[in-house]
C-alpha cells in the first residue's frame, strides 16, 4: 500500500504529532509498504523531495511556538503526489498541509483519513484577545474541524477526548481510537549510558537518596504546571528527599521558575529548558517517576515515553483518559495535592527491589505501543476506509434504478452522509436535565472562564513588563 502522511509539522521539531508520525511511516516501512510524509517548510523556497519527505514552502508563526505553516494549493505539490500515486492520504494537522490533504485526496480520487491530535478549544487563547473573539474563534474551530471530518471515509484519534470533540462539533461519524506508539528501544533505560545519568544527576544537585519526578513537554499554560508547582509548594518538604525535574521549553519557562522562587521551591524544582527529542532518553533515565497535571492531553506520548523508560506516573484525574495507566501497575491517578502526596510517600517508602519491579511494570505496559503495532492497527483503518470510499464512488455513478432498489434493500446509504440541520419545529419538549449534567455543565464553564481569565492575566504581565523595559 502507498500512504502519504500529511503533517504540519516534522523532524527536527519535537512534539507528539511529530513523534506519531515518524512512528507510523517506519511501521509501515516495516510492513513493506511505502510512505511519504508531507510537511512545511520555512526553510525551503520551493516544494523539494528528500528521503519520502516532501519539504513544502511555509511561513513561521512565532506567536504559535514558531510552526511553520504551508499554503493549502500548490501545483507541485500536487503534481509530486500525482507520480506517488497513493492509494490513501492521511492528514494528522488542520492547517495549510492538513487541508491540502483534503483538496489533494479530492483531486486524485482517494480516500482520506483524518486523525485529531489537538483540542483546540485549550489553545485559542494565544491568539484570542477578548471574550467575544475566543467565542467566535471557538465556534470557527468547530465548524472547520466538522468540514475535514466530513470529507473524510474515516476518523481517528489517540483518545476519546478526539471522540468527545467531534460530538462537540456535530460531527456523527464513528472515530476510532488508536493509542500513541513510543520508540520502546530507544526509550530504554537499560541501554542509556549510566555515566551520561550520572553526570545529569550531579549537575541539577540530585542526590543518590533522591527520588526524582520529571515531567516533559512545552513549558506553556496548557500543560497546567502552575497548578504542579502549587500543589509541590502545598505538600513537599525540603527534608522528604523528593525533587520535581521540569524537562523541556516554552513561553511560559521564565514565568514558572519565578513562581518556583515565589512558592520557595527552587531547591526541589529544577527546569532543564528546552533538550532535543533524541538527548532525552538519559534525562528519563535519570529520572524515577513521571508526573503531570496536564488535562489538554490526548494520550501523551511524553509520558509513554518515561513509561517506556521505565517510570511509574503519576497522573491528574482525566475521566477521558482514564485508560492511560493501570492504576497500581503503571502508576496513580491523583485528584488534589493530598493525594498526589500520598502516592508519592508510597512511592519513597518503596525498597530498592520493590521500585525496581514497578519500573519494569510500568515498561511491560507500553511495549506493545511500537512502530509495527501502530502501523497494524492503522492499515486495518485504511482498508475500511478504501472499501468504504469504493462503495460510495460506485453508488454514485449507479442509474436511478439502482439506487432504488440498494434504498429499497439496505436503507439510505451513510457513507460520505452530512449531517443537516433539524427543522425547526413550532413545539419542543423540553429535556429533562439531570443535577449531575447540570453540575458538570457548570464545571466546564467555569474551567472554560478559568482558562480565558488565565490567558488574559499572562497577557497582562507580558505588557506590564514589556512597557517597564
């Protein structure tokens, strides 16, 4: 089979949309089959092929981590495709690269399959600047995720959060949810140099009584480490032989190791800043749990990785990814700062030998998330959404007749079926609604109203130290 992966972002970038697809293209290499991989660009003045990667002209977003972002037409890039002639597309972003996928599948008569890596509704704050633009973006988001997801044959994600999403966005087509690989060989701490582990031991002052909790990703507000670094302050003492190892870059890095001096943490909080994706493996290593409080997650493959490496996590309470770890096997779920600080009590009362076996529990979990598992699971996706596009082209040429009689037999076909607005009626009977869904609607809007009004505090600060200097 020929697959071209359409991404916005790939190596040498460093994030989980990154980390998946590079998983999947060598799976299915590993397969026998072949793929090419189609991302943006700063760097390059016109669409050029190098090893399966078509590099495509983009401009950078510095406000957004500095993505690069590609126009969506492009007559090389379709041409390219052409002479690959792919037997499906497969698109892992919603920008220029992710609708090209769309206009490209359309163009050569191929089936697409889209997969969600991101709830954009957690990061409209970076370029919404009041109430009513967040709302509008919010709802322009919705719509544009509904148009991909109605051009597709078939949906994925890594969580049911993708599924959650959709259902947000009206979209009524089943997704399936495929889980996030990890490199599990190179996520080994058996085979990381134990001098390199020492050596980043000793320089951020962990001693060999330590037990150290590292958390990796971008340093932004999303991943909710304000609320860690409280909750650390709240329950962690100096003399616990506890240290917290903060791995990786972002906007947020310089804010959150003044709130580290603030809380009087900065001898038990250390902040690496930004480490390359293939440098990270021994600061896992050097490392004894992962811990996070990240609730915009969708099966985070950082934590994967530390699994793989062999840490037990430590997690906030996602009921949407509730099947992430295996409560006492691969970790903990903690809901407030007293019970993240019991579980990491039990963890520090832990034998050598009793640690030990955690670690490798918590490895035997995610070794079956591997380039070849993914790139399995997925080619089953591909032959369903192949045959369901097959039969959608051949109902649409059929005669009239035809069609009457396959109405007449199986009922109104549902592939490639939009949904359409219910007309409107002139009495509804009002549903009936429950105090817990009354209770859980409240909730989410005051999270949705904590997070704008968080937005709009760092955006506060940002100006106030911008006019000081």
């Amino acid at each position: 089979m020929r697959v071209a992966i359409f991404t916005e972002t790939y190596l040498p970038a460093v994030n989980g949309v990154v980390t998946h697809v590079k998983t999947l293209k060598e799976g299915l290499e590993l397969l026998g089959h072949k793929a090419i991989v189609v991302t943006a660009d700063s760097n390059v003045k016109k669409t050029q092929a190098s090893k399966d990667i078509l590099y495509c002209p983009a401009v950078k977003l510095e406000k957004i981590y500095g993505y690069d972002v590609a126009s969506p037409i492009s007559a090389d890039r379709l041409r390219m495709l052409k002479d690959f002639n792919p037997d499906i597309i497969h698109i892992h972003n919603e920008f220029g690269i992710g609708l090209s996928g769309v206009l490209i599948a359309k163009a050569l008569k191929v089936p697409l399959v889209y997969t969600m890596h991101t709830m954009y509704d957690d990061y409209v704050y970076y370029v919404a600047n009041n109430e009513l633009l967040h709302k509008f973006l919010m709802s322009a988001s919705h719509k544009y995720a509904k148009i991909l997801a109605d051009s597709a044959s078939a949906l994925t994600g890594p969580s049911k959060k993708v599924e959650e999403y959709f259902k947000k966005c009206h979209v009524d087509k089943p997704v399936t949810v495929i889980p996030n690989s990890v490199e599990v060989e190179v996520f080994n701490r058996h085979t990381v140099s134990r001098d390199k582990v020492k050596e980043i031991r000793e320089r951020y002052g962990f001693g060999e009584n330590d037990l150290v909790f590292c958390f990796c990703g971008r340093m932004g507000q999303e991943k909710n480490i304000d609320t860690l670094l409280k909750y650390w302050a709240e329950k962690v003492k100096p003399d616990d032989g506890m240290k917290l190892f903060l791995i990786g870059g972002g906007p947020q890095l310089e804010e959150y190791k003044e709130l580290a001096k603030s809380l009087n943490i900065a001898d038990t909080v250390k902040f690496s800043g930004r480490v390359e994706h293939s440098d990270i493996p021994p600061y896992y290593a050097s490392c004894d749990c992962y811990i996070t409080a990240s609730l915009t997650e969708c099966h985070s493959i950082s934590m994967m990785e530390g699994m793989a490496t062999g840490m037990p996590v430590l997690t906030i309470r996602d009921e949407l990814n509730a099947d992430q770890i295996e409560e006492g096997v691969s970790g903990y779920y903690f809901r407030d700062a007293d019970e993240m600080y019991c579980h990491m009590k039990h963890l520090k009362s832990l034998s050598f030998d009793e640690l030990e076996k955690f670690k490798e529990d918590a490895r035997r979990t995610i070794v079956s998330s591997g380039a070849q598992s993914i790139a399995e699971k997925l080619l089953v996706i591909y032959d369903e959404a192949i045959k369901a596009y097959s039969l959608k082209r051949m109902y649409k040429k059929s005669p009239r007749n035809v069609k009457k009689a396959y109405r007449a037999q199986y009922g109104d076909p549902v592939f490639g079926k939009r949904s359409s607005r219910p007309k409107r009626k002139l009495s509804v009977k009002a549903k009936r609604v429950s105090k817990e869904e009354k209770q859980n609607r409240r909730k989410a809007e005051k999270a949705a109203a904590a997070r704008y009004n968080a937005a709009k505090e760092i955006r506060r600060q940002h100006k106030k130290r911008s006019r000081k200097k």
